[in-house]
C-alpha cells in the first residue's frame, strides 16, 4: 500500500522551502501526501528556533503526537529543521519515540533515513555544515513538491556570515554559500518551462550573492576586484528569462545594499517594485548592539536613493523594540527613522532573547516587558498610520494582480497581489483560475489591504493544475 506523509511547518520561507523539498524527495520515492494528519503514515515536523516559545510549540505537538504514533506499527515522526540543529540529542532526550531526528543539513538524507529507522530504532543525524555535493547543498536542487504551481521559491544562497546579535540562523544554517549562478538561472528558466510565471529569490542575505565565489575566485589567483558575477547579474538574467513575469526576493540586508542593484531593480522590467529592508532599530547605539553594520542616517540614506531611482517602490521592513540596553532616546530614535522611512507595512516584534545568541546574554541590560510592550504599541502607531496613508495614495490607479484565489472572508471577492506584493481583495463577475493576470481598479485601502474591481482579464496561468516532482539543478 502507498505510504502516505504529512509535512507540518514551523518558521520562515527558507523552512517553507525544506519542507517542499522533503515533500519532493517523499513523492520521488512513491509516497503520496496525505489528505489530514490522521491519515498519514509518516509525519514531518520541520521545525524554527526563530520564533518564540518554538520549544514548547514543538514538544507540544510532539506530546499529541505520542498516542497517534502508539497506534500504528508503521508509523515515523520526524523533526527537522533549526531546532533539531541547534538541540541536537536534547529532541531525543524528551521524545524518545521520535524516529528521526534531522538537521538543517540534512534534508537530501530525508528517505534514506525514514528506511534506516523503519525497524523501529530511532537515529538522530545532524550535519554541523553544508555537504558540498550538487543535490545536498541548495534546497531548489532535489525534487520539489511545490506548494503553488504559477510561483515558485527558488534558492540562491544558503547560510549567513553576518553575526547579528540577537539572530540564531548563523549558527543553525552555517557559513554564507552562494549557488552557481548558470543553476539558478537553469531552474527558474525549467520553472518558466512549467508555466511558474513569478519567481522569489531566497536567501539570508541575497544581495551578498556572489561574495564568497569571488573571494574563491580571488583566492585562485582572479585579482579582478570586481569578479562577477554578482546579485545585480543575477536579477537582471533572472528577469530576462522567458515567461518569467515577476521576480521577487528576500532578505536583503541595508549595510551590503549596492547602487548597482537598484539599478538593476529598476533597469529590469520584470523585477518587482517591491523592497523589503529591514531596520530593526533607528539608533546607532543599538544598531552598534545589534552588530547590524549601518546607522540610521546612512539606512535612509540608502531608502531615499532606492526610492529615486525605482519608480514607484513599496517598502517594508522588520523592526525590533526593546533589545537589551534600549533606552527611551533609543527607542525615540526607532521612532524617529520608521517615520521618517514611511513603510508601507513592517513586522514589528518586541526582542525575545534565542538561546545560543550573543544578545540572550546581555540579561543585565534586558527591558523591562511592561516597558517593551508600551514601545511596541507607540511604534505600532506610527507604522500603522504610513501604511494607511501608502495604501490611499493607491486609490483610483489601475493595478496588475496575479489571482490568488477566493477571499477567504468573502467567497464573493477574489483576492490578488500586485507587484508591489500587496493584497487585494477585488469584486469580479467571473473565477478567475488562480495565477490568472487582472487589472483591478483600487477603490479603497486599508492597513493590510487595499480593495477594488475587476477592469480587465489579462493572461491566463500557463501552469499544469499541479506540477510534477521533478529534480532540478
Ligand atoms: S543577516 Fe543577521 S538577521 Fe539576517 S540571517 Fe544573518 S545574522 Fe540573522
């Protein structure tokens, strides 16, 4: 009989994309997705230590999953992912039923695993870096069970060299490795192939692509200080490829931030005008604390010149209140900046100290939460009030929106994003496929949405109801 799986997800893009991958690698071997968890045979916990309180949301859901796994002979769990790095045996100390306990290097040993541990001994298998072999090393490189068919993630790079202070993904995903570029553009041109019209460029910190090739290059004897190719190259190849309609990215980081990217930003027709660039504080000294690299004069420096030379750009941006040390002329200077900036919308977190991280030890200089929380409702304020005022000066244009699907509050309205990545909520007489192009007249605009009708139906979606599990790269 057909074994079936269930991949449960935890965290960012970057796990999202594990997870499709594991999914991918599953399919490869002739396992199906299973319809709800209770039917699944094998289920995947693909877990973050980013967010808060990820150990307790992960022993939780381990704890449920005790009796489910008791109730099957053939049943496997697996943890995957940063908390299964950065806890290593700890994962099986507390859940020793678990039957495969995989790191963040480790995902292309998905399938040979779950068979080493079909006879019922568990295995914990935690890679401390990369494998420098073509299918272990990128996500994008194995087989793929993608979770939309006309978008696609593609990897670019994996790991980070940056040591930001309150930040644990240096130390779960390992040293910054760029993918060769002709890989990348080989994938999303098979994307293209496939009908993906919309493409997300992943990594820690994409617009460092390309550093550790020339570094390489260099340490070879290329003493070409300008050694390609580099992020700018890449967007432009990856713009130029056919079919390819929208190309997006994420994170760049502001202090390796270049003019020849935004260059190529504007210059590429196909690249989104959409800038996600994370402040995380206004203050020098805490930014100083944070070891982030820019101050905030020089952050919005670099907005005002990404906004001069990309017609039409939206921002948004991460921030971070009461990091240890935070004073109230600290946080005055934050709010002084996200004014300034006028983001068009922004994750806004109160710090929480992770574990392993060079900031969970400054607990002298921690803010007092009471504190923390009433900086997070003042910041909140003015985040909110940019965004309206971004999304009203949106009202009476005519918008491109690749279809998302039915509005889930109500079945009436379609919902579709623009290339600035907002939602929209829109009125249309007709289903339009999902990934279909509209163009949509905005009407209205609230914090998180801006609302309107159908004015025309553009392209149709190209992609296969459903794409196959195949192996790229
Ligand atoms: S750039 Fe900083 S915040 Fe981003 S992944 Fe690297 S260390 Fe973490």
């Amino acid at each position: 009989m057909t074994r079936k799986y269930a991949v449960r997800t935890f965290g960012c893009q970057m796990n999202a994309h594990d997870s499709e991958r594991i999914a991918g690698l599953f399919e490869h071997e002739g396992m199906e997705r299973a319809a709800h968890e209770d039917e699944a045979d094998v289920i995947v916990l693909n877990t973050c230590c980013i967010r808060e309180n990820a150990d307790d949301k992960l022993y939780g859901t381990l704890g449920w999953l005790k009796p489910w796994k008791e109730a099957g002979i053939d049943r496997q769990i697996v943890v995957a992912g940063c908390l299964a790095q950065k806890d290593k045996e700890r994962v099986r100390e507390r859940a020793p039923f678990v039957d495969v306990v995989m790191g963040t290097h480790n995902v292309h040993r998905a399938v040979d695993l779950l068979k080493a541990t079909a006879g019922g001994a568990g295995i914990t298998e935690i890679f401390d870096e990369a494998v420098i072999d073509d299918h272990a090393l990128f996500p994008s490189a194995l087989p793929v069970r993608r979770e939309k068919s006309y978008n696609a993630w593609v990897t670019i790079q994996i790991g980070c060299d940056n040591t930001c202070t309150y930040c644990i993904v240096p130390s779960v995903r390992g040293a910054e490795i760029s993918r060769p570029f002709a890989d990348i553009v080989a994938e999303v041109t098979d994307l293209a192939a496939q009908g993906v019209t919309e493409v997300t460029l992943l990594g820690q910190n994409v617009n460092s692509y390309g550093r550790d090739l020339s570094l390489e290059q260099r340490r070879l004897g290329d003493h070409d200080v300008r050694v390609r190719p580099q992020f700018a190259d890449l967007l432009r190849s990856v713009g130029a490829v056919e079919g390819i309609r929208r190309v997006r990215f994420t994170s760049p980081h502001p202090k390796d931030m270049t003019t020849d990217v935004l260059h190529a930003m504007a210059e590429t027709p196909d690249v989104c005008e959409h800038l996600h660039y994370p402040l995380q504080s206004g203050s020098d000294r805490v930014l100083a604390l944070m070891h982030r690299g820019y101050t905030g004069a020089r952050y919005l420096e670099r907005l005002a010149e990404a906004r001069r030379i990309i017609h039409d750009l939206a921002v948004t941006t991460d921030i971070i209140v009461g990091f240890p040390g935070e004073t109230e002329a600290d946080f005055t200077a934050s709010l002084e900046v996200a004014a300034e900036a006028k983001f068009d919308s922004a994750y806004l977190f109160i710090y929480s100290p992770r574990e392993g991280t060079a900031a969970a030890e400054m607990t002298e200089h921690f803010v007092d939460p009471a504190v923390a929380g009433e900086r997070f409702d003042r910041m909140k304020v003015v985040l909110d009030r940019t965004a309206v005022l971004k999304h009203r000066e949106r009202i009476g244009r005519t918008e491109e929106v690749i279809v998302e699907g039915r509005n889930k509050r109500d079945e009436t309205m379609l919902t579709g994003r623009t290339r600035q990545n907002k939602l929209v909520h829109f009125a249309s007489n007709e289903m339009l496929r999902v990934g279909t192009y509209a163009q949509v007249l905005i009407t209205d605009a609230a914090r998180f949405h801006l609302s309107g009708h159908l004015v025309e139906v553009g392209d149709a979606p190209q992609h296969k109801v459903r794409l196959s599990v195949q192996a790229v790269g």
